[in-house]
C-alpha cells in the first residue's frame, strides 16, 4: 500500500506522473449515487457500511482514479458526539442548539471510538475492496466545523464565529481545543482501519485574515496534524492562497492548492512541500480542449513541486458531467507515458 | 465640493484623519429603511426618485458620514437597458433569459441616458440636499454584472460564465463589451448629475485566478474607468488581495481592499494608490473593545498610503446594529483630534 502512485507523490517521491483523484468524486455528480441514496438522509447513508463502502468505490469503478476518498461528511463525527445535527437538503448542516456561550461548550464532548464503530466497519470493509487502490481519510478542520456550531447552520460571512473568537478569545480556544479532538479522534480511527493517506478539509478558512487564522486557527489544526505520522496529510483550504505557508506549517506533508494560484507559485510559497490541485472545477464545463491545456498547463506547473497530486481546486460541482472527469481521469494518467502504481 | 475630505484622500492628499463611509450604509441594517421598503420591490424603490433620495439621506443623518453613497442596485443599469430582471428577496437578481449564445447577445442593447432619466433626477435632488458632503456614485463590474447574465442569477461558483470565457473568447469579449459600455453611460449620468467620486464594484472578481483577471475582466472594467478623469475612481472587488495590482491597473485613484489584506501591506502592493477600508464588516458584532482596537489598527496601517477612506471591508450585514456603525463613525472622526472638512 505504501508504495501506491499517491503516497509517493505525497511524500514528495518523484513519480512519472501525478496520480489523480477529486475532491466530491464520491457523490451528487454521479447518477448512480442519486439512485443509492433515493429516500436515505444524507447522514444516515454516511453510518451504514453497506452505503459508505458502495458510494466511496463508485467512482474508483467509474473513472478508474488513483486513491478512494471516504465518502463521509464533515458534521458526522459532531453528530456521532451527540450533536443534535441534521443536513437539510438545498441547505446544509443545520445545528439545533448552536454553541455561543460557556454554558454551551459541555454539551460537546469528546468522540469515543464506539461511537463510530461504523467508520471502523467501513474503512475495513472497503480497504479490503479497493486492493491496491489507497484510500484517504477525511475530516473538516476545526475552524470550519466550528464555524456551523456557532451559527447553526452554514453561514456567507461567519460573523458570530468571528465576533466570538475576538470577544472571547479563552472561550473560543475552549471550543477549538474540543472539535479538534473530535476532528483528531475521527482520523485516527480512519487510519487504525487502513487508510492510506489523510486529508483535513478547512472549506471557510479563506474567511479569515492571515493574523486570524495564525492566531484563532493554526494552533488547533496544528494539533490534530502534528498527531499523524504514520500516514501522509494533506491540508486544504479554499482561498488560502494569501497564508499558504500558514497551512504548511499547521502540519502538511501535501498542501492543497485553490485555482486561483498557480501551483508553481504556490510551490515557491510553500518549498519543499508536495501540492495538490488545482483545475477549476467550473472549467470541467468548458470545451474539451479548453480542459486539456488547463489539465496540461497544470501538469507543468506542478513539476515545480517535490511532489503533485492532481485534483480539482475545489470538489466537484454538482453539474459536472462524470464523462468528462472520466476524459481528465484518461489525460493525467496518460501524461508521462504509463499507467502509475 | 472638490475639497471635501473625502474627495482629498482619493486624491492622495494628506488629510488630519480618513473620511468614513460605509458600502451598503443604506439599506437593510437600517429600521428607518425596512420601513420604507415596506411593500414596494427593490428595483422599483430604485427608480423611484424621491425613494433614493431619502435611502441615500438615512445614514447621512443618522451616522454623519463623510459620504452618500447612491442607494441603487447594480442590476438597475441592466433593467434599464431592457433586460428581463427582477430581484426576487431571499435570492437576489433573476434574469428570466440568461445570455449565453451569440444568438442572446442583440438583447443587450446599448443604455441611454433616457433610459435612466431618474438617475440623474435622484442625484441632482441628493446633491441639493448633501450641500458639503459628497456623494459617491456607483456601479457594477462587467464580470460581476455578466455573471448574472450568464448563470441567470447568482451563483456559487460561476460555473457557466468561466466556462463560457475560456470556451468561446470572442463571445465573451463581445458581451463585457456590452455591459461595460452599460456600466459606463451609467456611471458617466451620474457624474454630469452631480456625483463627486464613483465606485466600480466587482463583488465576485476574487472568484478568478489573476490571470483569469487579467486575460478576461481587466480590459473591460479598464474601458470605463479609464473615461473617467473629472472625478475620484473607487475600484474595489472582494476577495483581490492575489491580484490588487491589476485592480489598480484597471483604473483607480483608490483601491478598496477587503479584510483579508491588512492596508500597510496593501499599500506596498499598489503603492502611489490610496486604499479604501477595510474593517472585517463580521466584526462589527464583536465587543465594543475589540472593534475599538481593529479601528486604530486599521487608521494606523493606513497611514502607509497615499490617501486612506475609512470603510468596511465588504458591505454592512443584514444583522448589524446601527448603533455600532454610529460609534465607529465617531471613532474614526475623533482620529487625528478634529472633524475634518
């Protein structure tokens, strides 16, 4: 398993192309996925193994792409700590009792591993499936689920969270300090049962200004990262381009990459740093030959990097049509002259 | 009117402490505003002269800002030119028949100035009204207003309208051709009528990669501002911290930048430029200490430029207390020991 295309390009090995896989591969683009999830909630498809194992291998069947990404969302490990969470359709995590004042913060306690004894069951049953396909682990970083804990629900401008953690600093920490454990519980348990790489999703981080995140963030992704070793991590945020180095050194050993910044500045911004990314998801509805130079001028840029590991800047939209992630899928495997692995 | 204190720190003068105003001071936050409103549509309380004058006027009198800014909304022009569009609350505008082919692209007729007679009703009768404090006139982008043609309405992540760019440029080409020569008769009325400084607003351009920026919006927003010589230009887009240099290329006295870039080093980005902003409008809900504090930081790091206009870093929220506007207001004019102009 080690030695898989992903986990080479991840620890900054030199491979003879970048092995490809896409943030949201698993899911909402796919018609087969709409079929298995007709009439099952979103998370309860997200706790039964028999669906997690069957979403998450869709598209390794489908596009034929170098790593699984667990099909999982990042409120399940909350919701598993007794979180009162649900995922309304058209609009998100919506949290019934959000968490603002101290008198909240008891109502999150911490994972314990029975609680999740069906991420266990899936990650074994699907490590055992994928064969030497890797898979990647996953959960949100701490800022972005505390983010829906505070707001309640999903939110354009986070204003209580940002008014919470300069008001109360302690209180905010306190917080932080108690998701990160759950986000840190959550991975661990995905890596005992054979995950083969890992990745700490921050979707909001770009809401914030470098000195927010270095002071109000850093510290608590930092301490879920700084925990795995055994695997390689890769740290993401969208729009983060401006603290890049910020999310390296919060513990990376692959540091995702938006669209809007060029992998080859990217890499001078993070040196040494193995990166993924970083196609524009909506350009995956322009014309063909638009998406091969993309896909191309990608490949390129990422050379300036240790290592690369090829993926859309952001998850897949919804609109996307799979036959064309098949075409993209076809194209980076294609580049360097062989299959990988 | 030209030596207004705002007029002096677009210029780039040194004046004794920052103007203050607020983008979206009218409107929403507002009781005196939701009251007006009260059963009459957005685009319609737009074209209603003696409606935009008392809009524009509330926060001037509640909060003794430095500037009006005109109450309008940027799909006005668009409507006035003819297009099918409607601001449907809870959503924002809807274009009924998107632009998307060469075929859509006659519809978009050219504005005339008759077409938007209550524009230069509404600013005669504010200039009248302001006497010493200037008004600031206002439009939108190409990129951000062709977004909405394009996708019909807003849009996450503008899916349609980059595909559309890079699948068929001339196209592209074509229609922000079109919509900045909208965007420019508009801005251009508004000038004639009366406006002492005008703002281009991109509210998604921090959607693109820089040299998407570059390639695509840039010479378009560069078209209408580059006509405008007789008063300040204000360019501001969210989310441009990666690219403020072609903000400031495009054309700009003043560059407004969001609250990600603290101003000392915005002002090492474009220097010679003024900079508007750039209060995280999240934080306005924060302590009265912790506002009080990223006020004086960002007066301070303002000095760094040329010419600096106080402001928030993106629009007033909704959810707002207008009584923290107000106090901000007075923090900024007790800066510096005097009222200014």
């Amino acid at each position: 398993m080690n030695s898989s295309l992903l986990v080479r390009a991840c620890r900054g090995e030199l491979t003879e192309r970048p092995p490809v896989w896409f943030m949201r591969q698993a899911g909402r683009s796919l018609p087969e996925y709409r079929k298995l999830r007709e009439g099952v909630p979103m998370l309860e498809s997200c706790q039964r193994p028999d669906m997690v194992v069957e979403i998450t291998m869709q598209p390794v069947r489908r596009y034929g792409v170098d790593a699984a990404i667990f099909f999982s969302d990042i409120v399940v490990p909350l919701k598993a700590a007794g979180v009162d969470v649900e995922i309304q359709p058209g609009v998100g995590p919506v949290v019934a009792e959000p968490i603002r004042t101290r008198a909240d913060l008891p109502r999150l306690r911490p994972l314990e591993r029975d609680d999740v004894w069906f991420i266990t069951e899936s990650v074994g049953a699907l490590v055992q499936e994928l064969g030497t396909t890797p898979l990647i682990g996953f959960a949100g970083a701490p800022f972005t689920l505390a983010s829906y804990l505070v707001e309640g629900g999903p939110s354009r401008h986070h204003e209580r969270t940002k008014a919470l953690m300069h008001s109360d600093p302690d209180l905010w920490h306190e917080l932080l300090a108690r998701v990160a454990r759950i986000s840190s519980t959550f991975l661990q348990v995905q890596i005992d049962a054979g995950a083969s790489a890992i990745q700490l999703f921050d979707s909001w981080a770009g809401a914030l200004s470098r000195s927010d995140y270095e002071r109000f963030v850093l510290p608590h992704s930092a301490s879920i990262l700084r925990e795995i070793t055994s695997v390689p991590r890769i740290h993401f945020g969208v729009g983060t381009a401006e603290f890049l180095p910020l999310i390296a050194e919060a513990g990376a050993d692959v540091v995702g990459v938006d669209w809007r910044l060029p992998l080859d500045e990217a890499a001078r911004r993070v040196p040494g740093k193995a990166l993924q990314g970083n196609l524009d998801p909506a350009l995956v509805l322009a014309d063909t030959s638009v998406i091969d130079a993309e896909v191309d001028r990608i490949i390129a840029e990422g050379r300036s990097a240790p290592g690369h590991v090829f993926n859309l800047g952001h998850g897949v939209l919804p609109s996307t049509d799979p036959d064309v992630l098949a075409h993209v899928v076809d194209r980076v495997q294609a580049a360097g002259g062989d299959s990988g692995a």
